[in-house]
C-alpha cells in the first residue's frame, strides 16, 4: 500500500458547483446532502470572479488577474474583478461557516490546479500562461501560497475538519498532448514534458501538507499513474468517459491505495435510474479487474460526473441525494 492508504474517504460527496447564486442556500445544500463529505460550493452563475477560473485567481499570492474580451489576463495590482472574487468566497465560506458549526470529519474545497489555470490565464500578450515556462513557475508557486492560506482560513472557520483539497484539472490531459489551442485558434502550444507536470503538480499538492488532495477531471484519458506519482490520495473522474485502456491503470491505483471518485450520476437534467443501476458499471469493472468486492466500499467514493452548474436546483438536491443512496447500495451489496 502506498502512503495514500492511510486516507479513507466517506462513501459519497459532490464535485464542486451548484446551480444559482444564493451561498446560504448552496451551502445548505452541500452539507445538508452529505452529513459526512459536505463541500464548499462554487456559484459561477453569479458571473466573473464566481467561475473556478476567476475564483482561483482571486486565491494567488501576489499575482492578479482581470477580465478581458477573451478571458482572463494576468495583471500588475489587484482591480475590480480581484475584489469581486475575494468577496464571493468570503461570501461563501461566511455561509459554510453557518451551515458547519458542529461538524467533525470531512470537509471538501476546491480551486482549479495548476495546469488548467496556466492554460487558461493569460499573459499581456494575450497568449496563455502555458507558453511560457517561466509564468507556470511563478503561477504554480503562487497558486501553492494561496492555497495554504485560503486552507488556514477554512480551519479557522471550521477547527473540526479535516479538510480535504480538490485540485479541478480539467485540461491536464490537453495539456500533456499539446492540445491548448494558441490566442489565433490556428495552432496549439506544445506538449508540457510529463515530468514537468508530474513535478509542478507535486508542489501545489504539497500546499496541503498533511491532508489529502484529490485531482479531479471529467476530461477523457485521465493520467491516473502520474497523478498517484505527484501525491493525490484520490482521482476523481466522469466515469462514463472510462475504456477498458484505463483498466490497467485503474487496477494499479486502487491496489496502491489511491481512492477513487467515480462520477457515475450525470450532472445535467435527466431521468435517473434506481441508485443500485447507477454503481453497476463499477461493480462490472470491479469484476473485469478481478479485484475483491469487499474493497469497493473502501476504495471508490461515489459523486455526480462533473460540476451541477447548469442543472436545475430540484436536479442538483435530487442528483446529491441520489449519490448517497448509490454509495449505500455500493457498500451493502458490493458484488
């Protein structure tokens, strides 16, 4: 077993966003849902500064971003836009505080990791952070700063949890194939040496000193190997988007310890079949991998397959739910 064995995660939680633009009620939602893995919602409904781009920006230490016609740019001092971040997450983390007085266990935030926000943030010259090595340097060592002091001030809001880090990596694996488009659209920036990748990620996993990261992508072609190698003590994933290529890997992890998040529940309004369907997927590929029943309930924390930003509110609390009852159906029938 790696070191990564030593976290044990509760048998169901969400992703990350939720519909709307109300905190209190967001965060009565994501820890009236899940008493044991509530989470830190994230509202991007609201606008700039609310989506996992703008708000992650708001996290970094000594580097700034705005909004620009085309996204968001790094820039000199912290502007409007900084200011409008920093007052949404003091926003929700007043209605998390609320909503968590007595809690002792878990407890999720989320802030997008390093890759996806050096392709996705921009530099003066319009092209992403990506294109310069040097910026990913500054970027990752920034967003490792602010993380460990937006941590802190969970910990002060909230002294009995322990605090669990999602890293959202959704461009990871564009990124590692040098798939980012250029600020033309008609090239693509170079494919980041794995190693790099591996190294920087490390890094920012280590912002959590201690506690347990979870890197998250509903993205195809997840790195499961290379995440496990930088540090994460769980992946989270659409599971939908799995191939029988992945079974190795995925074998791999669950024997090293690494966790599982499989997002089997979609995340966007649907009918949903009963919560025992909803897991049969994972009890197949528990069957293909030839591993033993009794691990799933230990080994896979069961969550919607992306975000619940552009799902109805009475789907969102619907799908939440839903997550719990197929985590129980997991662990009272694993085979």
């Amino acid at each position: 077993m790696s070191e990564n064995s030593q976290f044990r995660f509760p048998g169901a939680t969400g992703v990350g966003s939720l519909p709307g633009g109300d905190a209190r009620e967001a965060a009565k939602t994501a820890t009236g849902s899940f008493e044991y893995f509530p989470f830190l919602p994230e509202l991007p409904a609201r606008g700039p500064g609310a989506d996992m781009i703008g708000r992650t920006a708001g996290m970094l230490v000594e580097l700034y971003a705005r909004v620009e016609p085309s996204g968001w740019r790094i820039g000199d001092r912290p502007g409007r836009d900084t200011r409008r971040a920093r007052s949404w997450l003091r926003e929700d983390l007043d209605a998390l505080e609320e909503f968590t007085q007595d809690h002792q266990g878990d407890l999720k935030v989320q802030a997008v990791g390093p890759w996806t926000l050096a392709a996705a943030l921009e530099l003066k010259n319009g092209e992403a952070a990506l294109s310069d090595p040097g910026a990913c340097r500054d970027l990752a060592a920034s967003l490792a700063e602010g993380l460990r002091l937006h941590l802190d001030e969970v910990r002060r809001r909230v002294p009995g949890a322990r605090l669990v880090l999602q890293l959202d990596e959704p461009s990871l694996t564009a990124v590692l194939r040098g798939q980012v488009r250029t600020a033309s659209g008609y090239r693509t920036h170079r494919a980041v040496d794995r190693q790099i990748v591996e190294a920087t990620l490390r890094d920012v996993v280590g912002a959590h000193a201690g506690g347990p990261v979870v890197v998250h992508s509903c993205a195809p072609d997840v790195p499961f190997a290379l995440l496990r190698r930088a540090g994460a003590a769980a992946v989270s994933f659409d599971f939908a988007l799995l191939t029988e290529r992945d079974d190795e890997a995925i074998g791999e992890a669950v024997e090293g310890g690494t966790r599982l998040f499989a997002g089997v529940v979609p995340g966007t309004d649907t009918p949903l079949s009963d919560p025992a369907g909803s897991v049969m997927g994972v009890r197949t590929l528990w069957r293909r991998l030839g591993l033993r029943p009794g691990l799933l309930a230990e080994a896979v924390t069961v969550t919607p397959a992306c975000g619940l930003a552009g799902a109805s509110p009475a789907y969102a609390r619907q799908v939440l739910a839903h997550c719990v009852r197929a985590a129980r159906s997991l662990a009272d029938n694993p085979e």
